[in-house]
C-alpha cells in the first residue's frame, strides 16, 4: 500500500484547546500528507489566538504536551467550531465531547470527511468504528453511510482507548483460534479522563477507582462491533463473543494496561498463540503513523509496563506479555498495553485517516 | 464462643524486626488475651535492645509503622530465634522468610503452637491453611498433624495475603451457589513485599507491574485448599474450582483489590449474591480481632478504594463492592478489598490464635 | 483554663457538601461543646437530604472522609445559605469559597460568631488572625471589630493552612530569639486545593507543581499579623520579620511538609531551640481539639513524613524535625509537618471556637 | 570549539550493569566520539555476556532503561573491573560507588584518563570538580594532578546531581553580581539513589522523606569548590558565599527540582537576572552532548515540572522558572530543574570527556 501525496491535505482540528485537541497538534505538526489550516474550537475561544485561548484567567497556559506548542499555531486565530469554512477544508478531526459531536459532526459529515474521538456515533448501524489493521473491510461501510444520509462527507469514530487495546490482541487471536470469551481487567491511566472533570489527584495517589462510568459497556460493544463481519448488506452482525469487563483506574499518567482471559473454540497453545501474534500481518505497515511493529511482544514477565513501554514505536504499537495457558476458560491469557492517548486517541485517528486516504475514500 | 481469658498467654514474635514483624507488635500491644515475652530475630540482632536493633548504620531506625515503638518494646533485649526458651512461651508467631521457616518453625511446633505468616508449610498434607469464620473445621486437622509428627505443639500458617480476600469473599458464594470457575486479577500494594527486597519506587511511580513471582500460583493452589472438604480422613480435597489469576503490583502502600469474575452451577442473581455476603454469619465474631461485619458491602459504584476504605473496622473486614451478573461464565462479578498487612499479615495470624484458643486448641 | 459547657452550642456549617465541609462534619459529630443543627449550602442544595446534595448526575456520593457520613447528617435537609435563620444558632462555621464567604460572611457576624475557614477577611485592619496558642491574646480585637461594625457577632478567620505550621513553629522562635528572617519552601497536599478546580492528577503523578497561585503573599502577610503585636488602639503592628516563600504541590494527599530557615536576633543553638519547642506552654492545652502536644519532635532525620507522621495527635500536633544550626542567616533550620485539612482547616477553625467560648467571647 | 574526531576513542564503562552504568551505554551507543569497547563490573559479573550479568536469580533480566539493551551490548562479554587491560582503551568512565571508585580508580588513573560519577575523589586538592561550561578553567589542575601523583592519566569527577544544577544556575549570577549567599531545598528524584538499597515505594508514596544522608553537606562543599578560583599555584580557593541547604526525596522518578533564595553583592533586578541566564554563553556549546540553550527559561510559574520538561534538550539543559526579586536576603529567588540521571550522571561525564578531548587533554 505505497502511496504518494503530491499536495498536502487541508485539515482542521475541532476541539483545538483541549488535552486531546493538544495532542492532534503534536502529532500533525510535521506529518507528511497533512496539514493543520484551522484550529476550531467553542464561541468562546474563536478570536483569540491558539496561545491565548489556551490561557485561563490567572495567566496559565493550559498546554499539557511534553514539547512546547509548535511555533505554527502559537499565534494562529482560533476559529469557531461552529461556523467552519468547510470548503476550504479535506478532513476534519474532532476531539469534542459527545453532546457537541452529536450536534457538530453531522454538519461537518455532510460535506467532508470526519474522523471523530467521540463515541456519539459509534454504534450507529451504517457507521465503521475502523481499526486499519484490525477491520480494514469495514471501510466498505462508507459509501453505504453517505447513500443513507445524503452526504458527501462521512463520520468516522475511532473506538475508546481501552477497546483499541483489546480489540487489537483478540484480532489475530479470533482468525487464527476462534475467540468464545474474554474477561477483561482494565487499569486506566489517568489521561484518558482529560481535564474538565478529568482525574483528581486525590482520588488516585495511594488509591486505585475500580469504576470509570460506561466505560464497561463501551468496551464490551465496541469490541463486538470492531471484531463483527461486513455483510454484503452493508451491516455488520456483531462477534459471537461473551465479553465481560471490570474497568479501573490506576495512578498512572499514560497507557492503558489490561489482563485478558481469552476463551478459544479451538484449542491453543501458548507458542501458537505467541505465534500469532508475531506473524501477524497488518495491511497498512506502510502507513505513516502506523507502528513498526503491530504487536511488541515481552519475554520478560515483568513487562509492558505502562512508564517504560508506552511510548515505544510512537505510542502506536500494542504491547503484549506473560502469554499463558488459560486452562479454566481453554484458551489463552496475556497482558496488554497501550498508549492511550497515541494509539487510542489523536494519532490513532491521523493513523485512520492515512488508511483512507490510501484506499482513495479520502480524496 | 464467648471466651473468657484469665491469664494471659505468653508470645514470642519471631522476625520482630522486620515489616510484619513490627505488625505484629502494634497488633499486640493491648491484646486482651496475649502478651509479647519475647522478641526474637536473627543472631545479628540478638543482645541489642529492639531499638538498637533496628537501626542502620547511618542511624536511621528502621520503624516503618504509623505509631510509634512502643513504650514496652523499645528497650526489651532481643532473642536469638535459633535459641528461643520455648518452655516459657504459650505460643509463637513467626514473621520469617521462607527458608528460615524451614528450619526453625519445626523446632518451634515440636514444642508450641506456632502460627505462621511464612508459605513454607502451607501446602502440606496434615497442614491447615486456617481461616477462622471460612474453613474453621480444618482446625480439626491440628491432631492429626501432632500425631503424624510427634509433636507437641503445631504449624499453622495463614494463607498469602491475596488469596486471604479472595478466599472471604469465595466462601458464601460456594455455600449458597457452589463457585465453579474463578478469574481473578489483583492489584497489589506495595507492602506486600516486605523492605528487604521490597518494591522500588522507581517501579511504581507513574507505572505498575504486571507480574509477582511465584504470587498466582499461590492464590490457585491456597484457594482450592481452604475451600477443600475435610474428609473424614483428616485429609482436604480440593475444591473442585478452575482458579485462574493474573496479579499485578499497583502504586499503593496498603490494601489489594481484586477484580473477581466467578461462574457459579446454580443460577445467581446480584440480590442473591448480595444477600449471601450480607447474611453470611462468620462462627468467630466475638474474638478480639474480628472485624464487626465480615464483609463490608459498597453500593457506591466508585468503592471500594484501597485509600479511603483499607482501615475501617481495623483492617479486618474484607470489602466487596461492584457485585454485578456475570454473563460469560454465569455467576456473579465483583471487586474486593483487603488489607494485605492486617488482616492479610499480622493480625490475621492473631486471629488464628485466638480461634484457636477459644476452641481449646491452644490451651 | 477548665470548661464546663452544660448544654451543647447549636452551630451551623455553612459550605456543608464541599470537602472542608465534609470535614466540619466529622470533626463535629461527637464534639462535646458543638452540635450541628444546621447544614448549609448554595441554593443548587438546599430542600435535599445531605446524602442527596451529595449526588452527582452519574450517581457518585461525593463524600470523601475515610470514614461514612455520620448518621445524623446522612438525612438532615441541607438549609440554603442565603436565608439561615439566625436565631436559632450560636456559632456559624463557614467553609465557602472568598466570594461567596464576602457576601455571606458580615450576614451571619451581624448576628452570630462566625468562624471562617476563607481568607477573604483576614487582612482587615480588625479581624484577628487568631491562633489559640500563638497569638491567643489578639482575641481582644473582636470587641473593637463588633463596635466599629455594629454587629452583635463578629468574624474570625483561621489563616490559611500553610501560614499555619509556619506561624506555630515561629511563636517560640520569635519569643525566645527574636526572628528576624525567614525563608520557606512549601511541599504542600494536593487537598488543599479542595476538589472544584481541585489538583489533577496528571498535575502531580511522577511531577510536582512549583507554583500555587496567591499562596506566597497569603503566607508572607498572614505571617507577619499572626505574629504582630497587639496595641493599646486595638490594632496590630506586624510583626518586623522578612519572611520570603516558595510553594509548591507535590503527590501527597494531607499534610504539608515546609522546610524552614530562619535567622534569629539572639544567638541560638539547637539545643536551645529544641527546648524552645519542648517547653513551648499553650495557653489551650485542655480544649477538646487542642493535640496533647502543641509540637512533636522528631530526633530522626528521616521525620516527619506527611504519610506516616500527619495524623498523629488528632492531626492537631506541629511536627518538628532536622533542627539545626542556620550559619548563613544565623540561627536555626527546620522541616515541620502539619495537617492542612485538620489542624490548617476545619478542625483548627473548631478549635477557635472552643477558645472563645472558653474566654467567654462566644456566649 | 570545532573538533573533529578521526577515530572513535575506545572507551570502558565500570559499574556497566548497573543503573548509572546503563545510562552510559545509552548515552554511548551512537556517540560521534567514543565507542565501547570494554563493559566492566564485579567479578561476580565478569564473563558472563551483558544481558545474563543482569539476570537475577527469579529470570528478571534488570534492566531499567526506556529502550532494550542496543543490541551490540547484549552479547558483549562482562570483563573483570579488577583486571583490565587498560593498554587497550583511551577513556574509563565509572560508574561505581563509593569504596570501589577508592580502589579502582587510582589504578585506572594511573595510565589513563578516568571520567567519575563518584564522589571518592571530588573533594581532593589536585582535582578538578569540572564543569563544562560552568569552570572550565578548572581543567587545567589536571596537569598538576598528573605530576602530583606520577600519573599518565586522571581521575576527573563529575559533581552530586544535585550540585549539578544549583552550580550550573550560580554561574551567571556569581559572574554579573556576586553572590554572598544561598538557601536551597530540594525535592530530589528517587533515580539519584540507584536501586541497590534505592528507594522503597512505600517510602514516597503519598509521602515524602525529609533528609537525604550526606547530601547535603555535598552540595554545600562542591558548590564552593566549583565556584572557586583556581590560583596560580594551581589550587582553588573556595567561593566566599554562605550555601545551607535542605535536601528532601519526593516521588518523582527523574528530574531534581530545586527552590533557590539567592542573596548577591550587586543589587540584581528580576529583568537582569533573567537577562544573565538568557545571554549565558557556554562555550562548549559546540560539543556533541551540549544542550542547545545551557538555561531553559520559563515565563509560565507552573514551570519548570519534572516530568513534563525534564527530557527537554536531551536532559542536558538546566530549567529556570519563577525568578522573583528576593527581598529578604537582597537578591533573586527562583527554582530549577536538571535531570539527575542525565546531566547529572552518565551524560554529564561524557559531556566532561567530550571538553577534555576538544581540550586535547584527552588525547
């Protein structure tokens, strides 16, 4: 899947100001095929430069990256989220609470592509949740979206951070084994909450939340959808997987860690299922921001660790260690990581986009 | 079982310099029933006073609890534990690592009741691996063993601190339900370690740990132990429970949480299973060191938290909360938190002993 | 200073739902001088039972104290703070934030005492800054302030939580030895910010904040009242010490560590200052709040420690520890250690309250 | 200072397997200049290849760096820090403590020039505590050294990561006013302490420890010592300024963060200040482990934090935030922020290596 880029594509980040609005800049400021024209973001930060609408009123500069901002949109005006320019624009991402997707996204969907971090649209029935690499085929599923709605454009919704993880690891492990079960522990960086109502120190230092509201039923939806087949009527029947989550969060900043009890219909091995793993073949290495390698898996059992390992390979690949014999379910049990805020937020929807500009649905 | 001490019964606390060693001083310092006569610990240790004793070289005393030494203990000179006058001692309570268990609980049971925090026993034949208001009946296995062995006194040691709340909460679900299959992910503290060899700060600031050595082994083996049948043979069988378990080591000091997923072989509701924990009657509520409820029961989604929740009722109840259907293997999930150091440790050694002399067995 | 309360003080807790709230709460309900008649809070509460007000749209019981909401209050209906009926109350506490505390604040003094925890009066020319034992004797100053103001109650705020360990271990100093410069370096609690607006955990997991807005100036200002004289008009000269702070956040959930430097007029030595600290007489020692030691000392290097040391004494103690020698200012260097959310916040305001009914200022 | 390097220097790291060691390896393992021809450690380690000389006996493979082991490394044999053929190498960099570097280093110094992370020989008259940047005049003691000790080689030692910083910052302040005096805390990472005995988890969590044995005294002595003027006989004469410091551990994982009240001769304004760290000019700007800026300024307050900024400039820049007039001792306050395991370990001996070759007094 080579591709060239004669021109870079015209982008904007709706939702500019926020953690995960942050982060899009980070990860587009050098990017080979896209380019940010417009930040976005509420009424309330349109007018004012990206530097200043990021600075509350006791003069904080509420910019939460490990680089400083990039010298390109320091000074640029941040625009309305709600009167874009859309035809001066090739995608739009989002990085918006869900009661604005529902409001914005169809807008922006009608006339351009939309890749989105919400979850406002995941489950509609003629929307992808895309994982290149994972459910490639259900690109397939755009054409039918802008047939239904009369758009031009299309909404595209990246799954949650903690499905990603999930969904990536079962992936191999349903083509190859057949997956019956999967009962899964999360332990959720703190990131992953954002700012506004985000995570207080308090709740976590010394302590672990073994609750992160419907984050639960996320997951086990999500999962079922991602890993489901593409009818030839355009609709997805989901997995026949009984998955069954416990959600937590734990002090960390960033990276997800999961436990993963897999029950399989074929019997497997630890060596097959490692094998797996390993010899398992994304569609879209060639991709700019995809991962080296789609799984880093661990010798050592006492990794992926969430501070040494997260950012390896980007942030983009899955880690994957302590592969065991799961004997009470039959199958296979592992730890997984994965960066929460990489892989399953902003770079994991650049990474989306690139898939569907290479197979020519983004033009 | 109301139980009326007249005198109290003299003890040695062997290990008394190290971590749970210390437990057990705070833990007994005004014990109804029991008074300390003796510390012991290695031969480097023994002839200082206890304070001397654990102080480093660069001065530091090595006192890790919350209150101070107390007053009764600080100058009290230290025993050889290799060279223990067991003649005036009623019981012991050992606080030793494995291989010193090894040899030295032996001596100790040939003479005395010996409760034992150590794992070097827990697996043996004539051995119970007692919990007083879970497994009380195995006590009856304490004959046998002194009859097996020639001995006057007896080993019991308590199980590992993370099957300690899985094992709780395990037993009313197995009475009512009868448990079929357990998958259980904990996220340890970091006490559980001890301090030599204990868990760096470097390892769980912004991180955990995804591996305990030797740790889920443990937790499958203890657990079908205690909630074996005592045969008429003075031998357990074991349950007949697939226990499958992933342990992690989580940036808190005190108290692990358990993410349990049990599949039961009758059908279970969540108002069953709430009703089993609520009712369950523990046999050995009047002892000194029972916590009031046996189970502390959360509705609150977002407990139970090691922080807020791991000292109430003195660290003894084992808190369950999140209890929810568990469809995948039909049962019933929920999150557990006991205080690994309490009763997990220390205290929960002492109460054992005092079980066991409230039934006569110590006398 | 021996008191008799025959019938408990009705009181008020104005800001009830909030975490300073909360914590009037616990600290009140067992308290033999004050009973609380009245929760209070913004009209968004009032008409609903505390436990109610408590809620959040997801369903989370904002409570956050290490044990559960006392039983007297969990029902109580929660009074709107904009229309308390005065009349049947004896002291109001109030744990709001400065503005509302300046519109609501001379409402209640009009009528009542009014104990704050706000700093938004502390700076006028006749509030005391009162500290029973530090600055007991600026409690005459209430007189002055009702006559200037023409209330029948009056206003004393406690100071802020850091100026508090600073001021507490000052007093001897300046009493003995003159102070006549301090430098301070805060590592302060992350609950002190409260919990609207509170510190994120992203803000402090494997990170520190150097920086916490208008904290210097409120030390630096509250320092210098707190230790000034009283004169014969009624009005406070400051005390003439340069006192220069740096704060910042650290990952610690209660107690504020504060390493100090501290030039004196007269030559002191360690010994003397150590004495200085043991022989320190509160004039409050037998109030019910009061620690049984206004200081604790600490010999090891390694203490205080906020985890270990902070809830000793009620968290009402000062801790002191590493005294010794200042040769660059000349005088003394220090690290004390005290409980902002106990002895800097609503148990320290309670302790007020105690004093002036003792002193007969509160009838 | 342009250097051009023909061939690669051969270089030995002692202390090899352990974290500092394996800094250097990180450090080195593309460095235009040097190359590792030699890992060295303990005899116990000696012949095994590097990875199994960091195998423990449970399997962990101890190694804590955020990347693998670079691959030409993992094979290489351990050879006998006893027994080296220092014919074969131009550089020794150690890594060692204390009593080793006492033995060890004299021997390697005797033949060649020896680059030291341990304090053993900091202090000595005839050796330099050098600073690129900050004293580089001090090199030229090494000739005395040389001829002191009929040495071909010499032992060069970096300072304590925590002078590090604190020099580095007083460098331009001294040079513009004068400084008179210094009152530092610091909060230090718990990477400084290694992991042999390093920092226990249950000692910083939700805590912080208030003393540091020896470091103090360390900072105080090496900072006059850095500051100082070399004479024309060849010895330094000790900075005329008061430094008193408190040094604290808190829990963060790298990156020393310092508060600074600085009293200086010259009266300084908060514009000069901040002009004199901006217009700084090092000069060995030019070397291959140079920062880019030698000051990193920050105009936010809420900077410099540890864990967003320490990494910045390759962890070799200082971070200065918050200068504040300093009233009370007449100077400037500010705080700073250096990374302990980079330019204060491994990388800043490399950095030294780096000058003395572009010196050519390595050769």
């Amino acid at each position: 899947m080579q591709v060239k880029v004669e021109k870079k594509k015209k982008v904007a980040v709706v939702g500019a100001t926020g953690i995960a609005g942050q982060q899009f800049l980070i990860a587009l400021k050098d990017h080979p095929w896209f380019e940010i024209t417009v930040l976005a973001a509420s009424p309330r930060s349109a007018g004012k430069t990206y530097e200043n609408a990021l600075r509350t009123p006791n003069g904080q500069v509420n910019w939460w990256q490990y680089e400083p901002i990039p010298a390109a949109f320091r000074n640029m005006i941040v625009q309305n989220s709600e009167e874009l320019n859309l035809k001066e624009l090739d995608i739009i991402f989002t990085a918006i609470d869900t009661d604005a997707a529902k409001a914005l996204e169809p807008i922006y969907a009608a006339e351009k592509p939309t890749i989105s971090t919400a979850s406002a649209f995941r489950m509609e029935a003629d929307v992808p949740l895309l994982m290149p690499g994972v459910n490639s085929n259900h690109a397939a599923m755009i054409a039918q979206q802008q047939k239904n709605r009369g758009w031009k454009g299309f909404i595209v919704p990246i799954p949650n951070c903690t499905t990603y993880g999930l969904a990536c690891t079962l992936a191999p492990l349903h083509k190859a084994f057949g997956v019956k079960s999967v009962l899964m522990t999360s332990m959720q960086a703190t990131s992953g909450a954002g700012r506004n109502g985000g995570v207080l120190a308090l709740d976590v230092i010394d302590n672990l939340v073994p609750y992160i509201p419907k984050e639960e039923e996320k997951v086990e939806n999500e999962t079922l959808k991602i890993l489901g087949e593409l009818g030839s009527n355009g609709q997805i029947t989901d997995a026949k997987i009984g998955v069954s989550c416990t959600c937590t969060r734990v002090p960390v900043t960033d990276g997800h860690t999961e436990t993963v009890f897999v029950g399989t219909h074929k019997p497997v091995t630890v060596e097959q299922a490692t094998a797996a793993f390993r010899e398992y073949q994304s569609d879209c290495a060639d991709l700019p921001s995809a991962p080296k390698n789609f799984f880093q898996l661990h010798d050592d059992p006492f990794h992926p660790q969430p501070r040494i390992d997260r950012d390896s390979d980007g942030g983009m690949t899955t880690h994957v260690g302590r592969i065991r014999a799961e004997k009470v379910l039959g199958g296979i049990k592992y730890v997984l990581l994965s960066h929460n805020t990489k892989a399953g937020a902003a770079k994991g929807a650049i990474f989306v986009a690139e898939y569907l500009l290479a197979q020519g649905i983004i033009k």
